[in-house]
C-alpha cells in the first residue's frame, strides 16, 4: 500500500488513542512523559517532567508546574503509582465477563489479604490468553477508597483531571522482565506474577537494562540520559496503552469516580449535538425558506394570471359590445332605409305624432322601420295621422289596451313607400292569376 494512503487511513480511525500523558507518583516525587504516535502509527517520546515531593512546601504548585511542563493531555490522561495500604497480587481464576469478574474478585478478597478493607475498589488486568480448561491469569491492584482521597484532593486544588489510574504492575506479564520500583516498594520486585526480596544492585541494572530495550523498540525519543528507574513506572502504564489494550480493558482499570475524569469528551459531545441541532435547523430554515419562496411566488404567479384574465374577460367584452355596435351601425348603413334623410324623416314622424302620443321603440331594418307607440287616446288613427309621410306607408299595425290602466300599445312597420306600391302590385298579379 502507498505511504501517503496508509497515513490517511491512519488518521481517519476514530476512536484510537494518538496522544497521551503518564504522570506517576510516590511520596517522594512526581513524574510524567508525553507520547504520541504520528501518522504511520510509530509512537515517540514527546516531553518529560519530573518534580521532587520531599520537602516541597506546595505540592499542588509542583503539580499544576509538571502539567504545563508536559503541556500534556491528548486523547489520555492516566496516573499511576500506589495509594496507602493498596495491594496487588496475581492468581488463575476461571475467565468471566468483565461485569461478573469483577464481582468474583470481591469474593476472592479474603483469600488473597488478611484483612480487606471493607470500603475497597478493586481493577484487574488478565496477563495471559484463557486456556483449554477456561482458565485465566489475572494481575489484580485493589486498596479502600478513603486511600485514594488524598490524590483526589491534590488534584482537585491543582484543577487538574485525569481519566484513570492504573498501577504500574498491573499490566507486567508472567514472561516479562523483572520489575524493581524502588518509589514504591524498594524491598521488593515483580516477577512471574510473584513479589520476590529485592537483589542485588547487578540484578538490578540487569531488569532495567532488559526494559530499556522494550522500551526503545516501542517508543523513539528515550533520551539516554534518562532517570530510567523513576520512569519506569511511566513506560510501563505507556507500553501498555501504545499496544491498543486500554480501550478494550478500560471497564477492568476503572477505579478513580467520574468528578476527576477530563470533561472534554462530554464537551465534544455537547459540542457535537449542539452542531448537529444547528445544521438540522439550518436545513429545516433553508427547506422552509424555499418552500415559502415557492409558494410565494406561486401566488404571485397565480395573481398575474387571475388579472390578466380578468383584463382578457374585460377586452373580450369591450370587443363583443364594439363588434356589435359596429354591426348595428353597418346594418345601419347598409339599409335601404337610409337612403332617405333618416333624421329628417325621423323629425317629420315625430313631429305628425299628437301630444297624448309618446315614441317608445324605433327599429331601421333594410325592409322598414318598426315603431312602438304608447297612447291615452281610445280612438287612435295610426294610419291618417301618417299619411303626410310620402316617403312611408304603414303596413302592419297591432294595437291592444292595457288591462288595468287606460294606455293604448300600438305596433307599426313602416316601409318605404314604392316598396308598399311594389308589395301591392304582387298581391293584385296574384289575385289575377
């Protein structure tokens, strides 16, 4: 696989450990280092810091003074060392599930102390694989909480925060190295998952010449003049998180109460559902804002349209009404009824009308013109009151008396008067034949 594509995969795992501080402690000093992995997953020293305790007028400014030598924290923060009448020991017991191990070490207590503390918490580690009968090895730190109130304190005064505790034994195998911790236990060493009689000096230099080289195959950057004895503690507690163990494990180690714990993992979590609830709002007020400018300008839309139907309704009519006025004028025109003078003949028709007679209705057509006539007078001679009209002659006349009142309705046609001349003819040619 390509270098640069194996680092980009590197980085894009979630949830892995890239950088994390140790910091042990004793009663005599304090200690820590920095270590972080880079992008092809080898780790390196990053910084060390060590404060002596013995003597020291103010230990929570020496420990608040190594947090900003390290300047420290990463993905992990973890302590170790021993708290007041804590006691480690190995043993085979039959493998169980983290839950339920944890509770058979609390039955197991009594064999392996004398005198338990009746407040005690306990963490465990399995040193080794579960063999075919289902057995397994188990390192196990456990001490009364009340001991562990004095670190607590240090560090709630200091505002410092750690996200676990882990004694330096606990994740030393069967087959591993010797182990002297002089800061803890100088009359004692670990190994094969037993405490022996502290040696000589020889052994010694021996142990930590044998974890000096586990070392610097896991870690670069162990500078050679290190104070390896009182750092090893850290180097064991850091080769143990640099193997990916402490995430599957970390229910095992549990042990210091959530008020120490880093809340900046609740932060980013809060931080998370803070953005998530904002990009969704977002989304939602972009969605809405769409869909509102949408529908906005449909309505917009649908109003030009209504209007400009509604003009179209109104052109339509004005153009129906002209049409026909244009062809009430073009009938107008066209009739042979205007070829006489029609507003002199109009004159001369109203002016033969009697007083008690009013012109309600006229009608040109191209046959004649059709009058209506409304009268009081009971004896109305339609005909002889028409006569000095040369130009017309009365040919149909309609007259009838309103039921309840005294008018008098008479309809007339007036035809042009050598069409009347035209029209008898026919009928006497008719009559003839």
């Amino acid at each position: 696989m390509n270098k640069k594509v194996r680092q980009m995969l590197n980085m894009l795992k979630l949830g892995e450990v890239k950088r994390f501080t140790v910091v042990s402690f004793n009663a005599g000093s304090i200690c820590g280092g920095v270590f972080s992995a880079d992008a092809d997953g080898a780790w390196h020293l990053a910084a060390t810091s060590g404060k002596k305790l013995a003597g020291a007028k103010d230990e929570t400014a020496l420990w608040r003074e190594l947090w900003r030598d390290l300047a420290g924290g990463g993905d992990l923060i973890i302590l170790t060392g021993a708290f007041p009448g804590g006691v480690l020991f190995s043993f085979e017991t039959v493998a169980l599930a983290p839950a339920d191990q944890r509770e058979a070490l609390f039955m197991e207590l009594p064999r392996q102390m004398l005198r338990p503390p009746d407040d005690a918490v306990v963490q465990y580690l399995p040193t080794g694989a579960v063999d075919a009968e289902g057995m397994q090895r188990l390192n196990v730190y456990t001490c009364g909480s009340k001991s562990i109130v004095p670190v607590l304190e240090t560090l709630r005064q200091a505002r410092l925060f750690a996200d676990e505790f882990i004694h330096p034994l606990l994740t030393v195998g069967v087959d591993d190295p010797a182990v002297y911790l002089p800061g803890i236990d100088p009359d004692f060493y670990f190994s094969g998952g037993k405490f022996h009689r502290a040696g000589s000096d020889a052994d010694r230099v021996a142990a930590y010449g044998e974890w000096r080289k586990i070392v610097d195959g896991i870690f670069a950057g162990v500078p050679a003049d290190c104070a390896f004895d009182e750092f090893l503690p850290v180097f064991l507690i850091a080769k143990f998180i640099a193997s990916g163990k402490f995430q599957p494990y970390r229910k095992a180690v549990q042990l210091l109460p959530d008020t120490v714990h880093p809340v900046r993992f609740r932060r980013h979590l809060m931080l998370t559902a803070v953005l998530l609830v904002a990009l969704i709002a977002v989304s939602i007020w972009n969605f809405s804002r769409g869909r509102w400018q949408d529908f906005k300008s449909y309505r917009e839309v649908s109003s030009e349209i209504a209007e400009i139907k509604r003009k179209t309704d109104t052109m339509q009519a004005t153009l129906r009404r002209s049409a026909k006025e244009q062809k009430d004028i073009a009938k107008v025109l066209a009739g042979n009824a205007c070829t006489n003078d029609i507003i002199g003949q109009f004159y001369s028709l109203s002016k033969l009308l009697p007083q008690d007679v009013m012109l309600t209705d006229l009608r040109w057509s191209e046959s004649g013109i059709d009058i209506v006539l409304q009268s009081e007078s009971e004896n109305l001679d339609l005909p002889g009151v028409l006569r000095p009209l040369s130009n017309w002659k009365v040919t149909d006349i309609n007259q009838r008396q309103g039921r309840f009142s005294a008018t008098t309705t008479v309809t007339a046609k007036l035809v042009p008067a050598d069409q009347g001349k035209k029209s008898k003819a026919a009928a006497r040619k008719g009559a003839k034949k």
